[in-house]
C-alpha cells in the first residue's frame, strides 16, 4: 500500500517520540542523569543528621531521604530549562517546527518529554537515597512504612514536584530563549527567592509558601525543598505547584504564537 503525505497525521504521539529522540540522541541527559544520582548518593551517604524521636523513627527516614534529592531537583530543573532554549541557540527549532508545525502540540511534546524524564531521574533518585539511607542509619532505627501518609506522599509527591518543575523550567526556557537568562531565573526562583526572608527581605519570606519549592514542600511533607511561611496542605500545594507550570506553559505558547519563529 503506498502512502503518501495526505496520509501523515500529525499526532500527541508521534511528537513526542520525536522529542525523546532528540533527548535521547543528547550525551547531557545520560551526564545529567547520572550526576543527579550521584550527588543524592554523596549527601545522603555524608550529610549528618539529628537523631529521630522515639516513635517517629518511619517519619524521620522518609523525611531524611527527601532531604537528598534536593540538588537533583534544581540540576534536572535547570537542564529542562537548557533543552528548551537550545532549540533556539542551535537553530534547532526550525527543524522541530518543521516537523511539528503545531507549535502548541510541540511545546506540549517538549514539555510532556522532559517531565517524564524528570520523573524518571527522580525515581532513580529515590531508590538510590533510600538504599543508602537505611543500612547508614540502620542503629537508629530506620525504616520505611509504607501505610504511613507521610512516606507515600514523599514517594509519590517527590516525583509530581520533579514533572511540574521540569514543565515550569521547558515553559520559561521557551518563553525568555535565552540560556542565560532561563538558567538565572530557574535558580532565582528555586534557591534564591526561596530563602530571601533569611536575608531580611520579609516581604518575600511571606510568599515563599506559593513559590514552587514552598508548595513543593506541602506536597511531599518534608520541609525538603525550602523555607516556607507555612504549609498549604497536599492539594492546595499541588494547585499552586501545578499552577506555575501551566503559566509558564501558557506564556510560552502565547509568546511562540505571536513570534514568526
């Protein structure tokens, strides 16, 4: 049967196994991937901890490995970030709209690619802290529970934050198409604005429960993520998470519709 070009169907699918192609193509996502797992390794194999209250034992552990993906959390951010304005930098995007000509669906692929990715690394992330944390602290009793609320919401809720943070980093990446300026506004909003309070900016101390590492940090229930004014509880911390990403998104689009490239 021969087919033609008026056959081709431009589909959800079919871009985004494109743009797993061109992540998996990339020598930086194996890098990064692995330089994640890495450091987590190094702080939850190095970093000292308090000793847990007796009776809180589960609590204290799974809160002491959320504690380790914290730098994987910001690297992998700020390679979503890369990815994005690389199709800019490189020229790349002429290819990837002329392949996609949707620009809608092919930032929606770009972002979908690098969520997944994200979830992956940190899974990955995850089990590497937890196999090292429990036999590092085995005397202090250790352990993971898991009927207990707080460990599935860090194992569930680490990998939500990573998605929604990678598809913020693709949404500012596409939208400001520079490498600098993405890399400085990534950071800026997931350490340094974070932590502002602590350098007598109040004013910002006061919001960073609905910057994406203070409602990151309701999701999961660890304090892991950063400083926040308080905690907004699972679901209002996966609204405002999720909120920053469909932004970031939606700026992205409105900016690639109205741009002639």
């Amino acid at each position: 049967m021969k087919v033609t070009m008026a056959d081709a169907r431009l589909t959800f699918g079919g871009a985004l196994r494109s743009e797993f192609l061109k992540l998996a193509t990339l020598r930086g996502m194996w890098l990064v991937a692995g330089a994640s797992v890495v450091l987590s390794a190094i702080v939850a194999g190095t970093t000292s901890h308090s000793q847990p209250e007796v009776g809180a034992e589960a609590d204290w552990t799974v809160t002491t490995i959320a504690g380790a993906v914290v730098t994987s959390w910001v690297i992998v951010a700020v390679f979503a970030a890369l990815q994005a304005t690389g199709e800019w930098t490189s020229g790349q995007f002429r290819v990837s709209f002329a392949v996609v000509p949707r620009r809608g669906l092919w930032l929606t692929a770009k972002a979908a690619a690098l969520g997944i990715y994200a979830v992956v690394v940190s899974i990955l992330v995850l089990l590497v802290s937890t196999a090292l944390i429990l036999p590092r602290y085995a005397e202090e009793g250790a352990t993971i529970d898991w009927a207990d609320a707080l460990t599935r919401q860090v194992f569930i809720g680490v990998p939500v934050v990573f998605l929604a943070t990678a598809v913020t980093a693709v949404g500012i990446g596409s939208l400001v198409r520079s490498s600098g300026i993405a890399v400085t506004a990534v950071i800026g909003l997931l350490v340094v604005l974070p932590f502002a309070g602590l350098f007598g900016l109040s004013w910002l101390a006061d919001i960073t429960s609905y910057l994406p590492s203070g409602a990151g940090d309701s999701v999961v229930g660890s304090g892991a993520f950063g400083v926040a004014a308080e905690d907004l509880g699972v679901l209002a911390g996966l609204a405002v998470t999720f909120a920053w990403a469909i932004v970031a998104w939606g700026s992205a689009l409105v900016s690639l519709n109205l741009r002639d490239a």
